[in-house]
C-alpha cells in the first residue's frame, strides 16, 4: 500500500498541513488561537502551523500535507502523506553535465510505545543547471500512502540532507477518522488526479501540497473530493467557504459530487480572481451534518515570494503605490477584497491588459532579496533594496573606498539621471551593510512620492 512519487521541478508555493488532534481539516470545536507572524523576515512556519500544516524551519526547511481517504472497510483509513522541500535545502554535487543531490526521508506512526506502521525512503533530485540547485521554492515532492486503523497516534516526519548533516524532524498527534456512511475525505488540491471509481483501488493523487497559486498565472485553484455513502443516492451537495487565515468569510458556494461507481467524488474550482490573495482555509461540509473538512489556500506573487497573509502581502507593495491607495485595500471588507484586489490590479494594467508594472515590481523584489540582503533583514527591506523597488534600476552604480584612511568602509553611488538624483550609501563596517549617507533617505522619499503619484 505504498506509493512514492517524488517530482522534481513541480511549481508550487511552499505550504502543508499540520496534523493534530482533533483530525486536521475537521472541525467539532472552537478555533485555534491566533499566531502572529513577527520580525524583520516574514518566517511562514507559524503561518502554515496555524492553518494545520505540517512545518519545519532551521537547517533543513519542509513542509508537507496529511490528507484521509476512505477504504472499503470502516475500520481502515488511507493516510496520504506529502512533503515538499526546495533544491537550496539540498546538497548537489556535479555528475557529468548535470547535478545530483539525495535526501531521506522517514514517517512513523506510534500508538503509545508500538510502531503502527513506518515508511522509509531515500531519493535523489537530479536538475539540468547549478541556477537550479539554488531554487529556493518547494520545487520537490515526496509523497507516502500508508493505510491504518482509525485513532490517536503519534506521528513523525524526519527529512536529511545525504550530502550534509542537516536534518529537520517534526512530532505532532495525528487523528485519524473513521469515513464511514456519511463521512467526507480530506479536500486536496492537486496538479494531477485520476478520479477513484471504486474503494477498493488506491487514491491516484499528485498533491500540491501548499494548495498555493500565482495571482496573475493561475486562474483557478483545483481540489478534489471525495464522499462515502452506503445508501446508494446518486449525488451529494456540499457547501462551501473560503475564509480568511483568521476565520472571516470571503466567499462561498455550493458544489454537487457525483456517483461514480461506489463512491461519490468531484472536482472543486476556485475562482482566484474571486478569493484575491494572501493565506485562507477552505471549509467544507454537507448541509445538516457536523462534520467539516478543510484544506489552506495561499494565493501570492511568484513561487519564490515567502507565502504571507494579506496585509503582509499589501506590506510587499509598500513601494510600488501611494499608502492611502494600498492603506484602501486593508480596509476592505473580507467578502470585498478580491474586488478590490482586481481594481487595484487593473489601475496599474497596461493597455493590452498585461500586469506589466506589478511584474516587473516583483521580479526587483526577487532580485533586491538575493542582491541586496543583510544579516538582519531580507534585501528588499534595507536602503538599497528599498531605492531599487520605490526608484527602479539606476542609470549607473559606482563604488569607491572611504576618503577617510582612519575608516575602511566603502561608498556607492546611484545616478537616476531623468531625476536628476544622486543617492550615496555608505558601508562603514566594510561587511555590506550599507545605510543612507547624509540627506539620502530623504531624497529618495521625496523622489519615490513624485514618481508614485
């Protein structure tokens, strides 16, 4: 009963989910609190943690997903497990005209001292060029089916770096339900499904783990379902809301499941233009029953841009448009937000409909965050990166030592010549963190202002 499929090169925003008790993705009871994600680096392991991912930071950053899926008896259940990592995480050595890089990982199901049942596997990622190996979005996939009797258990996932001694282990409870009569599966969004026609056959599910896409590239969000019925009806209707990370409505719907053979199943579309961006849950449940499944949805930028809430995402734009205009869109309503979100987009489109502008804004921010970062804040938050977001490129860059002989730092220059705009920077330590030197920061604000209006 064990399916791997790691995929290299699969193009999705870094997320999972974080098994725990009661089963994730269901839920009797109240919501967990809130959990905020603060410092000068967005860190999205909370974030994942809080919307029931499984999350790992440090060394050797994973996450993954836990999905449920009925068996043709009541007292089993299929476990889908997915983990997700980035080529950076890895250690890739040269092989021939390519790169290679391996990596284990281990799932373990305890029932208090017992092994209830235990996968392990070792993989190897091979890519084409060494820009690859620096990827640092989730751009690997491994996936493990294990089938279980329903319970409590204690569950571990361990992922190592085989070219190094990084490791990362995440420990979580794990409640797994029964799906019998009446029962919904986990809502999985997928890049690849063959739809189940029968129990007896394993669930064929290429998982995206993060549930994530690109506003602007992705049009929809797919998510598959799954619903167990005994009493031989040919159709289910299910509700559905999408919500933001702190539980307010954005937008709902229903969706019909179909029989197809001997059990009930279909595939979920959701709109990005109608549930905008940031972090959101998808709740899902049959009308007149308890029981309510859930899934993340993140909707961002670009798989390389840290996967954020709304407002750390409005944050981003800081200096690409005016405050009261971006100060607009945190204002709005949950429910109003992908209408605004769409207004906003389409203020700055080109003629030809293209989102030329907020392209290119970004593809600075990717660039200001490897170009520019320093030890206590990533590069599109120190004064460079905040120049090369708000200003664009310069016409020219020149560096120069220090004229002081007593000093070892270093002076640059930034020429914006249709601005007639000089902006010096000054590294005094000499290890790269440069600061405005004298009236720059206010040059550069008075200049931003002009060309933001």
């Amino acid at each position: 009963m064990r399916r791997l499929l790691p995929l290299i090169g699969l193009l999705l925003l870094a997320c999972g989910r974080r098994p725990a008790a009661p089963p994730p993705g269901r839920t009797p009871g109240a919501e967990p609190a809130p959990r905020s994600v603060t410092g000068p680096v967005y860190d999205p392991v909370p974030l994942y943690q809080k919307l029931g991912l499984l999350a790992k930071g440090g060394a050797m950053p994973f996450v993954g997903s836990v999905a449920f899926f009925g068996t043709p008896t009541a007292d089993s259940t299929h476990v889908l497990v997915a983990i997700s990592l980035a080529n950076a995480s890895l250690t890739f050595a040269r092989e021939d005209d390519r790169f290679r890089a391996g990596y284990t990982v281990r799932i373990t199901l305890r029932d208090g001292p017992s092994v209830v049942a235990q996968a392990e596997a070792q993989e190897s990622v091979v890519v084409t060029s060494f820009r690859e190996t620096s990827r640092t979005d989730e751009s690997v996939l491994f996936q493990e089916l294990l089938t279980v009797r329903p319970g409590r258990y204690a569950f571990a996932v361990a992922v190592r770096d085989l070219g190094s001694s990084r490791g990362a282990e995440e420990n979580v409870t794990l409640a797994v339900p029964a799906l019998g009569s009446g029962a919904l599966a986990t809502p999985v969004s997928y890049a690849r499904v063959i739809v189940r026609t029968r129990l007896e056959a394993l669930p064929q599910v290429v998982v995206n783990p993060t549930a994530g896409a690109t506003f602007g590239k992705d049009s929809v969000i797919p998510v598959y379902l799954e619903a167990y019925d005994s009493a031989g009806v040919d159709q289910r209707v299910l509700e559905y809301v999408v919500r933001t990370d702190d539980g307010r409505r954005i937008s709902g719907d229903t969706v019909s499941l179909s029989r197809r053979g001997g059990l009930l199943s279909g595939v979920l579309s959701l709109p990005v233009a109608r549930i905008g961006i940031g972090a959101m849950r998808l709740d899902v449940w049959e009308p007149g029953r308890a029981d309510t499944v859930r899934a993340p949805l993140f909707v961002g930028f670009g798989a390389e841009l840290p996967v954020a809430t709304f407002d750390e995402m409005l944050n981003y734009l800081r200096w690409f448009a005016p405050p009261y205009k971006l100060q607009a869109l945190r204002d709005s309503a949950p429910e109003a937000r992908p209408a605004a979100w769409a207004a906003f987009v389409a203020a700055y489109a080109s003629l030809a409909g293209a989102n030329d502008a907020l392209a290119e804004y970004f593809a600075r921010l990717l660039e200001a965050n490897f170009r520019f970062r320093e030890e206590a804040a990533p590069g599109w938050q120190t004064d460079r990166g905040k120049v090369f977001l708000g200003l664009g490129r310069p016409d020219q860059i020149f560096e120069q030592p220090s004229r002081d002989l007593s000093q070892r730092g270093r002076t640059q220059v930034w020429e914006y010549r249709s601005q007639n705009l000089s902006l010096v920077f000054v590294d005094q330590t000499g290890f790269g963190r440069w600061r405005f030197a004298g009236s720059g920061e206010m040059d550069f604000l008075a200049a931003w202002r002009r060309r933001v209006q």
